[in-house]
C-alpha cells in the first residue's frame, strides 16, 4: 500500500497544535512531526464572549504557517478543527471567514461530544491495554480549558458520558482577581469544582466502584513522569506542585512558560476526582485531540482496524437517556427489530448510509422520551430533550436530525420549520423525511406496544414492501391505523408498504 500523508490541526482554548502523520501499511499509524503554538483564544473567548481582532489575525499567521508545512510534506488530506475557544464565542462565524479567506482552510468548529470522542478514539488507539483496562470500572477524564469530560465504563461497555463546564483555563480566569489574596489558590479552585463534582457523584457514581482513571488531559504525564501511577503517588505529586510557582513548574517538569499557570487548576479537578471516585490507578497515554482527528481519518479511510465499536457506545449513551426518561424498554427493543429491517431492505433505493441506519436506531431509541415530560405534548418534550442533552459521538447538527424524526414521527411534517434550523439544509431535510417515514411505518407496527407479532419479513416486489406478520393475536388496530403512514412511507420513497397477515395456532 502507498504511503498516506495526514495532517491533523487543532484550534484549541489555549494553544494552535499541527500533527503529521502517514500511513505506510494497515494497522499502523506513525506520527512524524509536531508544530505547537501558544495562543490564549480561550481567555478572549471566556473573558469577553469575543475573540478580538489581535488574535483572529494572529491565528490566521498561525495557520499560513501550518499551511506551508503541510505543503513541504505533500500532504493533500487534513482536517482542521475548533474547540470551545471558537465554539463558545459570539463571533465565530467572522473567524470561520477570515481564516477561509488567508488561508484557504475550512475550520470546522467541533461539538463537545464530537471533541471527547476523538479523544476516546486515540485512546482506544494508543493505549494497548484499554480493552482489559475497561473491563473493570473505569472512567475517561478529559479535562480541557473550558469544560471536564467524564465516561464511565464497566464490562466493557459505555455506563454514561457527562460534561461538566469548568475546564482549567475557565478556573484560572475565574480566580485571576482571586490572586492577590490568598496563598491557597488550590482552595478556591476545589472550591470552585465542589458543587458540580458532588452533583455527578449523586446522580451518577453512586455505588458504583472506579478502579481506573484515564486521564487525557495535558502535561499530567510530565508531572508525574510515567504512563501509570497509583492515587498515593498521584498525591504526592499534588502536595509538591501546589506550592511551587509557575515558573519553578516550567523550569522543573520543562512544561512551556505560558502553560505552567494551568497545572494547578488541572490537577487540582483531577485530584478531587480522584478522591470521589475513589480510582486506584491513572492511566496516562498522552495523546490528545491531533491523535484523535488523525486516527478517525484512518479507521473512516480503512488504513487502520480498530478492535472496538465506537457505534455501540453511542448507542449504549443514547440508552441510557432513554433509561433516565423510563422508555419503553421492550417497545424500543421490538421497534428496533421493525425499523433496521425496514431500512435494509430499502438501503439500496433510498440512498442512505451507515451513518444514516444509526442516527434511526437512536431515534428509536429515544422517540418516546418526551411522554416521561408530558403525555399529551410528548413530540415537542422528546425534542427539546434530545437537543439538550449531548450523546458523544454525535455532532450538533445529528443530534438536531434525529431530534426532528422523533418530533415528525408523530406531527405533521413541516418544510419551513426544519428549514429554519441552525444547520439544516436540503440534504438533511430528505434525510429527516426518509427516517421519519420509516420510524412511523415501524411504530405503527407495534401502536399497541403489546409487541403481538411472534414473526416478521420483509421482502420487496416491484412498488410494494411487504410486511409478512405471523400472529394469534388480533391486530385489528395496527391495520386500521397503517394506511395513513403507509401513505407517507410511499410518498417519500415510491414504495407501498403492505401487511400481510399469517395467523398461527
């Protein structure tokens, strides 16, 4: 196989990093060379709402330089993207144009989810012990310069994934005024922390045991020199550092001047965790969100084969809202068996994707969600519910697609109000009619929720889909309730869907 080059850019809260990779054979993945550049756009960003014109043209160099080093290298494919120095400033769209226009590239601004699985998938990548790591109780903590990302694992599977809006960075600035005085800084940071910790600890650790913490943060591994500690050494480690000066930080662990004033705010978050969690060992690879672009590049591309399924754990967070909103379980479980059938068997006239045949098992998943809310008004609580709630590995505008097939599966379709959505355009508007015809030919299967068909195939004859049930039971209900979304199922894909009834003794 030929050799690919990749470029990876980061515009993160605090620092402009470039990794370059290429891929000389399958399975493999080889980094060779890094550029970093300090710039505090996070402190703009959670100071002012704004990142100001200084640092737009700053970045903006920054990358014209990236841009000349990828061009020595010959590398044709990258992908630069933002974090929540961009994301979270009001002026976003301005920096998006102004770096497209002196640079040429496309910054695409990455949604919180979208970020900590990237993270997750380097991880995965890079640490060779992960699948036995997560066996036990486990959790992943990315603590970044505007918010904390915290997934707990346990037998291998994804418990749940919350974000906490308190990053290293947003502490610092939160305490700049703080400074002159105290002498415990650490103190106003724990502090600070507390209240956010306690509420996951209530809602989401319980008794639930945490063996292992896998930290993905920056510049705990050259604190502590080595890839895996125990909580005491970990410890020590804190006790020495919260009374060292950042500059005797720089100087003592060679962590760039600029950086040293975030060590104290990020192992202080990561000591309190420690503490809650009660983690016996941390974890440290030391990748970050470059590995992370660059190793979503190869597994989409096929260049590397990753043992785990990123998709059930999407599928494993989208169950867990579900969960916490009493879903009903063994209705979504049969809907499940009604509505991936149904998109197979279309696959090749629809044109949907892989992509596509997730976003429908997740609403699925959640398209009753919005009842635990109100009853009478469940479509609009399922959307607002899904909008508010991230699901990691999903992007904003996914999220916003499959938020609308659980709405329209059971309100009239409307062109203007998806239209009118941040996001959305002709594309994802087919798409969302498509999955809702589906979604709605699948729940009308089963209106009674009684789940009344021992079986069901589907099979495909010239403009029809038949549905051939087998039951005992009386399904009087479910046919007399299916023509009118049998007639939308047509409309949208030229196919009639048409039940076909074998009773069994």
């Amino acid at each position: 196989m030929a050799v690919k080059m990749f470029a990876s850019i980061d515009v993160g809260s605090y620092e402009v990093g470039m990794k370059i990779f290429e891929f000389p054979a399958r399975h493999e993945m080889k980094e060779i060379d890094c550029v970093r550049y300090r710039m505090e756009l996070g402190k703009d960003t959670f100071n002012t709402g704004k990142i100001s014109v200084k640092k737009i043209e700053e970045l903006c160099s920054v990358l014209k330089d990236f841009v000349r080093i990828m061009n020595g290298y010959k590398v044709t494919s990258y992908r630069a993207c933002a974090t929540s120095s961009v994301r979270e400033a009001e002026n976003r769209m301005l920096v998006l144009e102004q770096v497209k226009r002196e640079t040429g590239l496309n910054l695409e601004i990455l949604d919180n989810s979208e970020q900590r699985f990237l993270d997750y998938k380097s991880i995965a990548f890079g640490e060779k012990d992960f699948y036995k790591i997560i066996q036990n109780g486990t959790a992943i903590v990315d603590v970044g310069g505007g918010s904390i990302q915290i997934c707990l694992f346990d037998n291998d599977k994804l418990v749940t994934t919350q974000n906490i809006r308190m990053g290293h960075l947003r502490i610092r600035e939160k305490m700049a005024d703080l400074v002159r005085h105290t002498l415990h800084m650490e103190e106003m940071a724990e502090e600070l922390i507390n209240n956010e910790l306690a509420s996951f600890k209530k809602m989401y650790l319980k008794d639930r045991e945490i063996k292992n913490l896998i930290v993905a943060g920056d510049y705990i591994l050259e604190l502590l020199g080595k890839p895996t500690v125990d909580a005491a050494q970990f410890m020590e480690m804190y006790e020495r550092v919260i009374e060292m000066r950042p500059e005797e930080i720089a100087r003592e662990y060679g962590i760039p001047s600029e950086s040293a004033s975030l060590v104290l705010p990020s192992v202080t978050i990561y000591k309190r965790l420690i503490e809650e969690m009660g983690a016996q060992t941390i974890w440290m690879p030391g990748l970050c969100l470059n590995d992370g672009i660059a190793c979503d590049y190869a597994q989409r591309s096929r260049l590397i084969r990753m043992e785990h399924n990123f998709d059930d754990d999407i599928i494993a967070a989208a169950r867990i809202i579900a969960k916490r909103y009493q879903c009903n379980k063994s209705h979504i479980k049969n809907l499940e068996n009604l509505a991936l059938p149904i998109f197979d068997k279309i696959k090749k006239f629809s044109g949907l994707d892989a992509r596509q045949r997730l976003l429908l098992q997740i609403a699925v998943i959640l398209h009753g969600c919005g009842k635990y809310i109100n009853l009478s008004d469940g479509a609009e609580c399922s959307y607002s519910i899904i909008m508010a709630t991230e699901i990691i590995g999903l992007s904003n505008k996914e999220r916003r697609m499959i938020a609308n097939v659980v709405k329209y599966n059971t309100l009239d379709f409307t062109y203007e109000d998806i239209m009118m959505q941040p996001g959305l355009g002709e594309k994802e508007y087919l798409i969302i009619m498509k999955l809702t015809a589906i979604l709605r030919v699948a729940n009308a299967l089963d209106r009674s929720h009684k789940q009344k068909f021992s079986q069901v195939r589907f099979t495909l004859k010239e403009a029809e889909l038949q549905i051939h049930v087998e039951t005992t039971e009386d399904i009087t209900l479910e046919k007399g309730l299916f023509p009118p979304k049998a007639d939308y199922f047509e409309e949208v894909f030229h196919i009639r869907p048409v039940i076909r009834q074998k009773k069994t003794m």
